[in-house]
C-alpha cells in the first residue's frame, strides 16, 4: 500500500504547496514544519479534503485526485472513499454520540449492520486500552482518552492510509508522556501507510520512521529521524534538534563562513558549498583567549542566556554566531550575560561539514 503525489500542487490564495513524493506501506513518515508551512495542506490533499491544481494523488496505484490533461480526464475521489482513516487535532468526536457509536460510526457508514459495526468497535477500543469508556460521552473524556477514542475511530474501518494531524497538541504536558508512548506502540500495528503532521520534533523522533521536513510549501529535506540530527539541511531544522547550522564554502579544510569568519575542520578533501553543524556541547566559552588544542577561537558577544535543564544554553553573536552549552556553575562563575564580551573555541574534530544541497532544490 502506497500513497504517492506525483508533482502535486495545491494552491490557497497566496499559498503554494508543491510535493512529490511516496509514503509506502509499513512505515510512518512524520510531515514537519513551522506554522504555515504546507504540512496540515499536505494531510488534506491525501485525504481529499482539498483538491491538487496540478499533477496527481494516488492510493495504491488507483488515481484519487488530478485534474483534466490534454491526454487523461479529471478525477475526484470523495474523502469518504478515499478508505483512509483521519485523526484531526481537535478530535471531531460527535458530541450527541457515545464512545462506542463514534467509533462504530465509519463501519455503519460502510455499510456494516448495527452488531457489526458495535462488535468492530469493541474490537477496537478493547485493542487502545479504552473498552471501559465505550458508553460515555466525547465532554465526560480527559484529553488523553479523547486521542484514543479519535484514534479508534479512525482505525475502525482497517484504512490504507491513516492520517493524523498534530494529535498530540491539544494534551496537557503531564499526560502527553503517556499517550505519545502508547500511540508509538499502536502505530507499529498498523498496516498501511502513516502520515503525521507535527511540529514538535521529539513527537517526530520519537513516533515515526521516516521524517519529512516542509518550509514554505515545500520538501526541504527527507529522511530517518538520525539524518535530521546527523545533518540538518536548513537552519529550521538545525534549531529543532538544538544545533547552529553554518553555510559557507570549504577549501583544504577551512570553511569561509557566510556572513563573516573561517572554521578550520578536520575533512581536508571537502570543497565547494557545504553545511556545517555546530552542537552546543563542543563550544568553549570563557573570558580571554582560550589556551589549548582547539584551532578555531574568536570574541564575540553574549546575546541571550537561557537554562535549559541541566545546561545554560549561551546564545553569542561573533563571527561566526554560534550556540555554546555551558553549566549553570560556568555560567555563573563568568558572569554571562546578555552583552557580556567572551571568546569561544571549537575543536575542529568536533565540527561536522558536508556538501551543502543546492538553494534550488530546497
């Protein structure tokens, strides 16, 4: 079972989505981005509650959506056969609705009989842990059992595809622990393909087994979760995974950094444009030039100080501007604060460069 959209693109006003990729059967591919980038757009296309402008969706090889050519016909496939499974962020349970009838709900509309339709949505309930809720109603439900009720739902009719747009967002962060937990291990019984939309990175790495990253309506970088953190391909993901993302261009092991500096790096072969990771945790800071083995060092300014669990995390400007990771005792013994001058030192060793994609194709 794939999904696949075949240089799809779906405008709204002054908005562009343009995708073409596959999603394949067995793996669930987080769809991550900021605000406004394309992701929730992405979800409604597959599901057919917005329609392309140009090029295709198709579900296992049968075209549900693409508009007329000069050598084939247009084609529309409403959302209630479209068989995918949908969970929105709000949930859309029928409030009038019990547990059991919201879930029984897609069977029934299928065509299953009443004892049917109920025994499947018993199955399903009994399956998420949430049997004991099947005669309340949606407004007796905490958060976290709203989500599984959602997700049963959507289960219920065994969909090709199943859809879940930020299902974690509306939880309380003392239950969201819980049920993000127990959705990883539902999602790994489902057959089909798994699209989730999400802007939280730890939901991306945690649920999902393949990440794509959309910026501006459209795919800026595709991978396993490890990629985005090996190597992060725009400055939007770097910032997600807690890393500075440099651009410049390499020669004999020294990178001229756009916007001003050089960092000399251990890979004395790469050359042209590259990327450069900077992790926070291999950043020195101190008062005064530093003594030792780290070959690159420079001044700058401190521009922002913020604690970050066991860590202070010291934004400084300089060039190149950078991100250091420091204790809450180094900190305090060096009185960081936002103006304060320092200098800053990182090994070349622990820098990591790579070829850097074209502008174009991000």
């Amino acid at each position: 079972m794939t999904v696949r959209l075949t240089e799809a693109v779906v405008r709204r006003g002054d908005f562009t989505l343009r995708v073409d990729t596959q999603f394949d059967d067995g793996v669930v591919t987080a769809i991550l981005g900021p605000n406004g980038s394309g992701k929730s757009t992405l979800l409604r296309t597959v599901a057919g509650l917005e329609a392309v402008d140009r090029g295709s969706v198709s579900i296992d090889g049968t075209i549900v959506d693409a508009v007329r050519t000069p050598v084939s016909r247009a084609t529309f496939v409403e959302p209630r056969r479209r068989d995918v499974g949908v969970v929105f962020q709000d949930y859309a349970l029928f409030p009038h609705l019990s547990v059991r009838q919201n879930v029984a709900f897609g069977p029934r509309s299928r065509g299953a009989g009443r004892s049917a339709a109920r025994a499947q949505a018993d199955a399903v309930l009994d399956r998420l842990g949430v049997a004991d809720l099947a005669d309340r109603r949606p407004a007796a439900l905490s958060g976290g059992q709203a989500q599984r009720v959602a997700l049963a739902r959507a289960l219920a009719t065994s969909p090709r595809a199943l859809l879940l747009d930020e299902p974690l967002a509306a939880l309380d962060a003392q239950v969201k622990d819980d049920v993000r937990a127990q959705l990883a291990s539902t999602l790994r019984g489902v057959p089909g393909t798994t699209l989730l939309v999400t802007h939280d990175p730890f939901d991306a790495l945690v649920l999902a087994d393949r990440v794509v990253v959309v910026e501006d309506g459209a795919v800026v970088q595709d991978g396993a979760p490890a990629d985005l953190t090996r190597a992060p391909g725009t400055s939007y993901v770097a910032a997600l995974v807690g890393v500075t993302l440099l651009r410049g261009v390499a020669s004999a092991g020294v990178i001229a950094v756009d916007g001003g500096g050089s960092l000399q790096v251990a890979d004395r072969a790469l050359s042209g444009p590259v990327l450069c990771v900077v992790r926070p945790e291999s950043v020195t800071v101190g008062q005064s030039p530093p003594e030792g083995s780290a070959r690159n060092r420079w001044p700058g300014t401190v521009v922002s100080v913020q604690p970050s669990l066991d860590r202070v995390r010291v934004v400084v400007d300089g060039a190149p501007s950078v991100v250091a990771a420091v204790t809450p005792g180094a900190a305090a013994e060096l009185a960081l604060a936002p103006g304060s001058r320092v200098w800053v030192s990182v090994k070349a060793t622990d820098l990591t460069a790579y070829p850097a994609p074209s502008r174009a194709s991000q």
